[in-house]
C-alpha cells in the first residue's frame, strides 16, 4: 500500500475505499494513520479533498479597526515653508506632516512633558527643523531627524539633515545640545529644559521668524531690528572663532 492510502485510512471509513488497502480492513488503516509519524505530513494535504466539506455557518464578526503599520514620514524641501505658516507655540512653531497636527498641539502644551508624535515637526528659526521620525529611526535621537535649511523667497533647501552629524548655523551639534533635554521633553530643549543656551534670545528669534523670506514681509519694530543685528554679529563671531 501507499503511505497515502495509509494516512488517508481515517477518511476512508467514511469515503469508501482506496486501490490498494483492500487487503486491510478500514479499522486498521485508520489506527496506522492514528499512529503514523508526523514526518508523513505531506500526506495530509493531498487526503485534503476527500474530507467530506461541510458548509460553516457565516457568523458575522465585526471587523476590528487596525491601525495602519505607521509608514516612513517622507520628507522633502517641500515639507517646509513659511515658518508663521506653522502653528505658534510659546516661542516656536510646530506642525504635523502625517496631518496630526492636534496630537503634537497636545505634546507641545502637556505641563508633563512626553513623547511627540510621529511627524511633528518643531521650529524656532526658519533656518532649523527637528521632526519627529517613525519608531526606529534613530535610538540616539529619539526619532527626531534633525535639519539645517537654506531658506529664499518661495524656497527651502535642505543644506543637511540626519540624526548625530547635523549642526547649526554656528557649528553647533544639534544633539548634543538637545539631548541634555530632561527625558520627559523628548529632546524639546525650550528654556529651562536642561539645553545649554545657544546665546539666541527670544527678540532675535521672533525677528528671524518674522523675516523668513518664504512668507509676506512685516515691518519690524526697533527692538526686532536691533536682536536681527545682534544675531548677525553673533554669527560673524562664531564663524571667526571656528576659523571659517
Ligand atoms: C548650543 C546648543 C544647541 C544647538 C547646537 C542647537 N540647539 Fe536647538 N535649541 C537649543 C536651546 C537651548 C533651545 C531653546 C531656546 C529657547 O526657547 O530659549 C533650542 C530650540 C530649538 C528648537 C525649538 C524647540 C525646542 O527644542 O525648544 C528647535 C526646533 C531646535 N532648537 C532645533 C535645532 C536644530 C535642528 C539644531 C541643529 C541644526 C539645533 N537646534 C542646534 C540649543 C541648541
């Protein structure tokens, strides 16, 4: 007889016969399938359409809500624009590039500090963006990818992004400074975070904000006029300094 025939023995005391195991009694069969090895498996497959197939109920179940599997924020020089396009928080702006713009309104106002959401994107100055990657992205960064741009009227270019590299206008290394962020802000250094201070105040980043050149102009007050000088200066020394 065939392994086949043997393993199909169970079935065919309901089936009724296979060429070959006439000599065996179906009692037989089935016990020597009862009992036969695993590694005749294969077999199994093949008895499959001789089970005689009897129709299942159609129980309605309703079907549960899966999260979609969260894809890879893209981001390009077209993710950014007017920084005062983004919405103001404190001193800084914030959007959300997967279109969850509540959820990161709800991390950036939460008194307790907590993860932000994927595809936050944060701005103090038009010339600098952390946005936040999806899960795995980058351990030593908490996901946030960080960016350096290059802004002109109706432009952006990305002069550098990533997570350790990237640094500032003044050589500055994005995360090493925001990493000393307490772990409660997620890298999110504001004042009093625990960042070491860029020197920057918040006179010379309002000026900047309200002189990107990718939105409408503003007429500027003195005190603004005096912080974008100031912050100018502060530049020239830094690049003196890094012999650059
Ligand atoms: C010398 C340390 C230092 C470096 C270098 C630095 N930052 Fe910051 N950054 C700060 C501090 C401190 C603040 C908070 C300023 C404030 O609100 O007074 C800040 C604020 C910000 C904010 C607003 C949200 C927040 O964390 O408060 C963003 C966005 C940001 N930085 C991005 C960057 C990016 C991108 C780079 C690199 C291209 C960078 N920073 C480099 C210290 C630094």
């Amino acid at each position: 007889m065939t392994p086949r025939c043997a393993l199909l023995g169970l079935v065919l005391v309901l089936a009724g016969g296979c060429a070959g195991v006439s000599s065996k009694t179906a009692a037989a069969a089935a016990a020597e399938a009862a009992f036969r090895p695993p590694a005749a498996a294969p077999g199994i497959a093949l008895a499959a359409p001789v089970v005689p197939v009897v129709a299942a109920p159609v129980i309605p179940v309703a079907v549960p809500v899966v999260k979609p599997v969260e894809a890879p924020v893209e981001i390009t020089e077209a993710s950014f624009g007017c920084i005062r396009d983004l919405a103001p928080v404190r001193d800084f702006y914030v959007g959300n590039l997967a279109g969850d713009l509540e959820a990161t309104l709800a991390a950036a106002n939460g008194a307790g500090g907590g993860a932000w959401p994927v595809g936050s994107v944060v701005q103090l100055v038009p010339g600098e963006a952390m946005v936040k990657r999806e899960p795995g992205f980058s351990a030593a960064t908490g996901d946030w990818e960080f960016f350096q741009l290059d802004v002109h009227a109706g432009a952006t270019q990305i002069a550098m992004r990533g997570t350790g590299q990237v640094t500032d206008a003044f050589g500055g290394n994005c995360v090493s400074c925001h990493s000393q962020a307490e772990a409660k802000w997620d890298m999110v250094c504001e004042a009093g975070h625990g960042c070491e201070p860029t020197g920057m105040t918040p006179m010379m980043a309002k000026a900047l904000q309200n002189t990107d050149p990718r939105c409408g102009r503003l007429v500027l007050p003195a005190a603004q006029l005096r912080a974008l000088s100031d912050h100018a200066a502060m530049r020239v020394a830094a690049a003196r300094s890094a012999g650059r």
